[in-house]
C-alpha cells in the first residue's frame, strides 16, 4: 500500500516506482528507513513510507534532467528545444536562399522588399546617400533579417566556433554552447556599435541630448541608419530565441524582462519616431557587451589573466556607458526635456507624424526606468565578480547555475 495525497498519486508512482506487494527504493534515490524492530512491531514490512512533499517535488538526479523537473511535460519542452537548436541551422538556411532564389528566378516587390531597404524619397545632395521614411513595407525587410541572422549565428557557429572551442578542449556541451553565444556576442555587437557609432555622424544627436526630443519627430533616415535599426531589432528577436534555447541561469527573470523591454524600445521608437533616443540607448549598451562576452570567451578557454583584464575593462565601459552615461546624459535629461520639448496631448496625429502623446510618452519613462533598475542589480552582481577577483580566485560568470561552469580551482572553491 502506498498511502499518499491522491493528487500526487501519479507523480509519486514515476518517481518511487511503488509496489504494493514489497518494499522498493524511489528512484530520486530515497533510502528505505530503518527502525528498531521492537518500536515498530505494528507496521507491516510490506508498506513504503510516505514521502514528504519536498520529496515528492525533487527534481531527477541526472545531470541531463537537472534543469527540468522530470514531468511529461517539461521532457516534451526539452525534446522540443533540443530538436528547434539541432536545426536551425537548416530551418532558417532554407527561408535565407528560398527568398533570395525566388527573387532571382520570379522577380516580384515582395521578395524585392525583403532584402532592400523600402520607402526611398530622395537623393541627400550634401552626403549623397538615399533618404528613407518608414513605413509598413518594413515588416518584410525586418522579417527577413530575423532568418538571415539567425543563419549566420548558426552558420559561424558550427563552422568557426564549435571547431575553436575544440581546439581548446572544450568538449561538454554546456561550456562549448556558452562559448559559441559568447563569441557571437562578441562579432555582432562589435560591428552594431561601429555601426551605430558611424550612423551618429547623421544624426543630430551628436549634438547634445536635448536633441533627443527637441528634434522630434524624426522623419527621415539614411539607408544605413535604417538598416541598423531594423537589423537591431531582428538581432534582439534572435537573441531572445536563443536565451531560451540555453540553460537557464540564476537571472533569467532578469534576461526575459531586459529583453522585452529593448525590443519594446527599439521597435516603439522606430514606429513613433523617436530613433533618436533609441539610437542612443542601444549605443550606451552594446560596447560593454564587448568586454564582457570577450572576458567569459576567454575564461572558457582557460585564459584567466586575459579575462581578468578584459572583466575591469568591463567595469570601467559599464561604470562609464551604462551608469553614467545612461542614467544621467539619457534617462535624466530625458525626464527633464521630455515634458517640455514635446507637445504633449491625449490625442496622436498621424499627419504630421507626432505621437508625443501623454501615454506614450510616460510608457516611454517605464521602459527607461525598467532599464535602470535592471542595469543596478547587474552592477550589483559585477560587485561580487570584482570581490572574486580582488580576492585572487579570478574573473567568473556567478550567474551560472551549479554544474553549469567550468571545473573550478581551489581559491574559486573557497570564495564560493
């Protein structure tokens, strides 16, 4: 007999494998518990005792099960990630050149709206480039580039990093998946942030942050700014996919709010034309991800000096960009000039373009806000690395879950 909550009844079966006819051991590895004969006269040697309730909620030992909870359930989400990672290298290939061969066989403004940038106005006669507006005939080319990036991420993954991870031992395949998006991290944001940092020699930006709302709206973009921005977007949709295709770390509450509110951002400032503060956000943000990504690359295969050079560079880019920066030359001026460089009101005006209405408006101070709060416990996080490091036992990612890292040293273990 098996005496247990009837809403658990299944769940305890699978894990305890119980049998009414003798005694078994459950498989989370539970020891049958022994007693003084005399004490316990009265209990039958057939009757397994009942777990708790912590017992029967326990998680599969197995390092391959650790992150999920052994129900049906999450096995059928695991098999459905796994199979979703092992082909998206051919799943978003084949989308990639099917569009790019039906544009070379069938010519038509669909396929031709998916790889060129849309709504072209003029030629620009001072830095004779094409200006561009926005408009609906984006979300092809927006569509498009979410395919097209995702295969370059796997392409120079499979083929680049995988093989330089193997040439560095690194041959579990936790290490070896953090490697590969660390060092896609590293290729991609070192070419947005010169990318964006190139486009601000267009914008009036440059100029002061005042101009982030005093020169709204903006109406019109060079073909690479639009570009850049589109492609951001499609990037942050790609990066959000790949954040839950990984194991899950200690901040992955942290990871999906970060992650919706950017791609809120960039894709609420390119709909109501206010590019100019999501231009300059996504500059503040993308040149500490360098340092960063390059210091775990660099711990992951064993270059632990390099990695702590690189991890206080880090500290001072994120002390610079993401706290100063942000928080006192965009959010704070921001706040200061947003109600008075902009007509506010209750009602948009599609016509002229304005959307600085009182709603937007105080949506765009939550999600700025959001941002800041996020960017404080992450410092306060990167204050604990800097103690690790200060203490001698070297640079480390303490987000990772147990099992999660790399083998750990003596004074890691001692810190920890």
């Amino acid at each position: 007999l098996f005496n247990c909550p009837s809403p658990n009844l299944a769940r305890a079966e699978s894990h305890f494998g119980c049998m009414s006819s003798r005694r078994t051991r459950s498989r989370s590895g539970l020891k049958e518990e022994e007693g003084d004969h005399d004490d316990n006269q009265s209990r039958s040697p057939t009757i397994v005792d009942q777990p708790n309730h912590d017992q029967l909620m326990a998680a599969p030992t197995s390092d391959e099960d650790s992150e999920f909870e052994g129900s049906p359930e999450a096995r059928q989400v695991h098999w459905s990630r796994k199979w979703l990672k092992d082909h998206m290298l051919a799943l978003s290939g084949s989308a990639t050149l099917f569009v790019i061969f039906l544009h070379l066989k069938f010519p038509n403004r669909h396929t031709q709206r998916m790889l060129f940038v849309s709504h072209q106005l003029y030629m620009d006669d001072v830095f004779g480039q094409p200006v561009y507006r926005r408009g609906i005939h984006d979300c092809y080319f927006f569509l498009y580039r979410v395919f097209l990036l995702a295969f370059l991420r796997e392409a120079i993954s499979q083929f680049i990093l995988v093989p330089i991870a193997r040439w560095h031992n690194i041959t579990k395949p936790a290490p070896t998946a953090k490697f590969v998006q660390e060092g896609i991290s590293v290729i991609y944001y070192t070419i947005s942030w010169a990318v964006g940092l190139y486009c601000l020699k267009f914008s009036a930006v440059r100029f002061g942050p005042i101009y982030f709302w005093a020169d709204y709206p903006q109406l019109t973009h060079s073909w690479l700014f639009k570009t850049y921005m589109l492609s951001q977007l499609s990037h942050w949709i790609n990066d959000a996919l790949s954040v839950s295709l990984l194991p899950r770390r200690k901040d992955h509450l942290a990871l999906i709010i970060h992650h919706f509110c950017t791609i809120t951002l960039v894709a609420g400032c390119y709909v109501t034309n206010f590019t100019s503060v999501g231009h300059a956000v996504l500059l503040a943000m993308d040149i500490t991800d360098i340092f960063l990504s390059l210091a775990k690359c660099l711990r992951y295969t064993g270059y632990q000096k390099l990695c702590d050079f690189f991890f206080g560079v880090f500290f001072i880019a994120w002390v610079i960009f993401r706290l100063f920066v942000y928080t006192f030359v965009i959010l704070w001026t921001s706040l200061c000039y947003m109600p008075i460089k902009l007509r506010l009101g209750w009602t948009s005006d599609p016509d002229y373009q304005r959307y600085d209405t009182i709603p937007i408006v105080f949506s765009w101070g939550a999600l700025l806000g959001t941002l800041e709060i996020l960017l404080l416990y992450w410092f306060w996080l990167i204050l604990k690395v800097v103690r690790r490091v200060l203490s001698g036992a070297g640079a480390a990612d303490i987000r990772e879950k147990k099992g999660d890292e790399l083998v750990k040293t003596d004074k890691e273990a001692k810190v920890d």
